[in-house]
C-alpha cells in the first residue's frame, strides 16, 4: 500500500477489499505468536493471488513450532498436514480421495 504502516484502513477494516482482510487477520495471527492458531476457511472468497499469499503464509506456520488447527472445505489447503481429521462420517474422505485422483490426473498430463 502507498503508506505502507500508515495506512488507514477504516473501522473494521473497511477500507480494505476482503482478500486483504483476510491478509491482515492472518499476518496478526502470525505476530500474536501464540502457541495455538485456529484458522476457519482462511482461503475462502479469495482472489488467486490473495489465496496464493494466503497459503504460503498457512505454509510457513505448519513449518513453525505451533499447532495450527484448520477448518477446511477445500483438502489441497490441508494437504500437507500432520494429522487430517474428517467428519460426517467420512463423507470428506471420499473428496479426499476424489482430490487425489485429480493430483494424478495432473501430474501425468504434466509429463
């Protein structure tokens, strides 16, 4: 942004777009350094590039020495997990599996 730390950005933030919001409510998360991160639907109603920021900071914090819990619709977000929980009686398992098909189908169309 032009001000950089100066910015204003309204009450609420709503002089900001969603997608920088979102941006903004993950990098205090990241800052806050708290020990646990709840994180629900983090990349949701983003933009690409805001979803791609987005991820790579969700990256860099399952890299840190936090537990990071994440509420996810789309699996590709949570793939690289320690530990995936599902529920609904495995109904996400089956876009799960669904997801990695598609992950097959990819790579061999890449090669």
């Amino acid at each position: 942004m032009e001000k950089e730390y100066d910015t204003e950005i309204g009450e609420n933030g709503n002089r900001l777009s969603g997608g920088e919001r979102q941006r903004l409510s993950v990098a205090r998360a990241i800052l806050k350094d708290s020990p646990i991160i709840l994180l629900d639907e983090a990349t949701v109603s983003l933009d690409i590039e805001n979803e791609l920021f987005v991820k790579q900071a969700i990256s860099n914090l399952l890299k840190s020495n936090k537990t990071v819990i994440m509420i996810a619709h789309t699996l590709p977000i949570i793939k690289n997990a320690n530990k995936i929980l599902v529920v609904e009686n495995g109904k996400y398992a089956d876009m799960w599996k669904a997801s990695q098909k598609l992950n097959l189908i990819s790579l061999s169309k890449s090669k």
